[in-house]
C-alpha cells in the first residue's frame, strides 16, 4: 500500500495553472448570463460554431488544407469521443490494430465499442519503431481499423513525417482500414519540428480521423473538453449518437476552449518551457540508476517510459514480477504507472509535470528504492 504522503508520478493530468484568456472567457459567459439574469446557453450538439470553425482553421494552418468545419465535433472529453468513434465504426469481433506500447484505456474502450484488439508490439532498442514491413505484415483484410498515437502515451515517441508517409502508403492498400490517430499530446513537444497531424496526408479512402483534446497540450484539465475530425459523414453520425445519448459541452468550458485554440501555440510553448527543467531531472536520475544504459530522450509528452524491467524480482511471470515492482515502489511511497498496463511488463511511466520538489523527493525514494547504494545525480 502507498505511504500517507506519497507522491503521484502516475497521474495523467499535469500540475498547469489554467490559462489567463481561458478562465477569462468563460468568466464573460457566466457573468453575461448572471448580468441578464437568463440561463446559459445550450450549444449545438457538435460544439459552438466559433469553436469548430477555429479548431478547423488551426489544423489547415498545421497543414492539414482540407479540413472543413462541418469535420469537427467537439466532445466531452476525449474519451468520450473516442469511444463514440469506435461505436460508430466497429461492428461486434472487428479487428483492431494497436501498436504497444499505448495508452491503457484503449483496451476497455475497444472491448465495449465491441472490438477485438489485437497488438503490435514494438521495442524499445529501436525507439519503438514502426516500419511499413511491420504494418503490412500486421494487417490482414479483415483488420477494421489501426489506431496510433502521436506523440506515444506512454513512450513520448514521436513519428515524423517521413515515418507517417511510409506508414500511410501501407494503409492506403487498404481501402477497408480506418486509420485512427490520438493526437492530444501534440502541443507538448520537444523535438526539433512540430508534431505532424494525420490530417495532413491525402485521405484516399475517406478513411482519417483524428481525436484530441484540451487537458493536455492547453493546460485545461477539469474543464471537459475533446474533439474530433473525421469525413464529414462520421461527423455526422457522431453527432447524432452524442445527441442521443448525452448532453452538449457546456458553453463556459466551450469559451475557454475558443480562447485557448486561438492562443494554443503561446500556451503550449509555456508549458513545454515550465516542463523542460523537471524533464532534464527526471532523465538525469534515471540514467543514475545502476545499469541504465543509454535512455532515449522522449521528444513529446509530459513522461518518461523507464526500462526498471533489470529490477525485476527472479522467477515470476513478467505480468506478476511488473505489479510486484509497482507494489515495491508504492510502499516507498512514489506511485507510478504500470508498464504491463501499456503492454510493457518492467516498464513504469512516470510523469514529471508535477512540482519539482515532488519530482525530487519521488527520485529520491526510487534510488533508496532500487538502488540503496548509489543516490541520484540531481
């Protein structure tokens, strides 16, 4: 069991103060409606108008020409709009394709949409490449839909724009094959060129999509609001079925959306400065640690995927030996996720977009932890 005052690395959620024009506008809605004594607003179920006409506008600016309003439906979180992608898309036993290491939550989102997923692992000693030999080969006419993830949770991996082509000129042979991209992390990027959008690319078959958000890259966590860009017929029925089964975004958080979109390259641009010291640190201590090797700089997102996999106690299955570490380092009171929850058994994700002296004091017990003879270089 974890200490009384453990400290999370675990969290998916960074510690980002809201931004100023976010909170801002949607002080202005609520104050309006407080002012004429008039309830709030109610927007369309696909998002407000302003809203998806200005997501759309900064995709075409990010590359991505083609892509109109009508394609962007804004969504209660992510979550909520990826899962109704997924309804829409898959029938019951579709195949889906998942390269792994991903995001936990793909798994139970799939297996509710009706889905079988089923994946492709990478590794690490190449950076988690994925080569157009490995697709092909993974990819079978009966596969339904491929789903990526741009930059990687956990791993940070970025896939350029050279890598995207090659990847789409494999799936372009499928005209069946939905290709599905989670892109919520692009705004947190370290690397030398910005983060390519699926969008950019010919869509052939009409067969694109893309799912992102707002909690991450625009620091508005809490406030509940994803979005989607899909051919405009999927928009539609996506639509339809949030229409049916939900209730619209409401307009305060939908604001501070707008403000936050139209001032999205300043705000992600902080974060990545108000992360790069805690990054630099994390990556440090970690290469510290006896028998670390060479650790590979993740260039997006707010974590570092470690290899603890040389820490792992003899004789257990891998699955077993990865919760029995996670336990070890819960009682030493730093909380972290689960590689094998990702598809890596002896891996951990740890966030560094917490406060540093969090970030040091969870370094601190890791090293006393795994390592009691060495202390960490920080």
């Amino acid at each position: 069991m974890p200490t009384l005052n453990a400290v999370s690395l675990a969290s998916g959620y960074g510690n980002f103060a809201v931004p100023e024009v976010a909170l801002v506008a949607a002080a202005d809605v609520l104050t309006e409606a407080h002012g004429q004594r008039a309830p709030l607003a109610v927007a369309p179920a696909a998002g407000l108008p302003e809203l998806r006409e200005a997501l759309a506008r900064r995709y075409r600016e990010r590359g991505a020409g083609g892509v109109a309003a009508g394609q962007v439906v804004v969504t209660n979180g992510a979550k909520t709009g990826l899962f109704a992608l997924l309804s829409e898309i898959l029938q019951p036993g579709d195949d889906v394709l998942l390269p792994t290491p991903n995001w936990f939550g793909f798994w139970e989102l799939v297996r509710r949409a009706g889905g079988n997923l089923r994946t492709l692992p990478l590794a690490a000693a190449d950076h988690y490449a994925l080569t157009p030999a490995a697709l092909r080969a993974a990819l079978t006419p009966a596969t339904r839909l491929l789903l990526l993830s741009n930059p990687n949770n956990p791993t940070g991996r970025v896939y350029s724009r050279a890598e995207w082509a090659a990847l789409l000129a494999v799936t372009a042979d499928f005209p069946d094959l939905w290709v599905l991209s989670d892109e919520i992390y692009e705004g947190i990027s370290f690397g030398l060129e910005p983060v390519p959008t699926l969008l950019e690319w010919p869509d052939p078959h009409g067969r694109h999509v893309v799912v992102s958000g707002f909690s991450k890259s625009l620091a508005l966590a809490g406030w509940g609001v994803g979005c989607l860009v899909a051919p405009p017929a999927l928009a539609q029925a996506v639509t339809a079925r949030l229409f049916a089964t939900g209730a619209p975004v409401p307009v305060p958080s939908q604001a501070a959306a707008l403000a936050a979109t139209r001032h999205a390259e300043e705000i992600s641009r902080g974060l990545c400065q108000q992360l790069a010291p805690n990054r630099a640190l994390l990556l440090a201590a970690l290469a510290a640690l006896p028998g670390a090797g060479t650790i590979a700089a993740p260039e997006g997102t707010y974590y570092v995927f470690a290899d603890f996999t040389r820490f792992l106690p003899p004789g257990l299955p891998p699955a077993e030996a990865s919760a029995q570490l996670v336990r070890q380092l819960a009682g030493a009171g730093v909380e972290v996720v689960n590689g094998a929850s990702c598809g890596a058994p002896g891996f951990v994700r740890l966030s560094y977009a917490v406060a540093e002296t969090d970030l040091r004091l969870a370094v601190q017990r890791i090293h006393e932890t795994l390592a009691p003879a060495t202390q960490p270089l920080i």
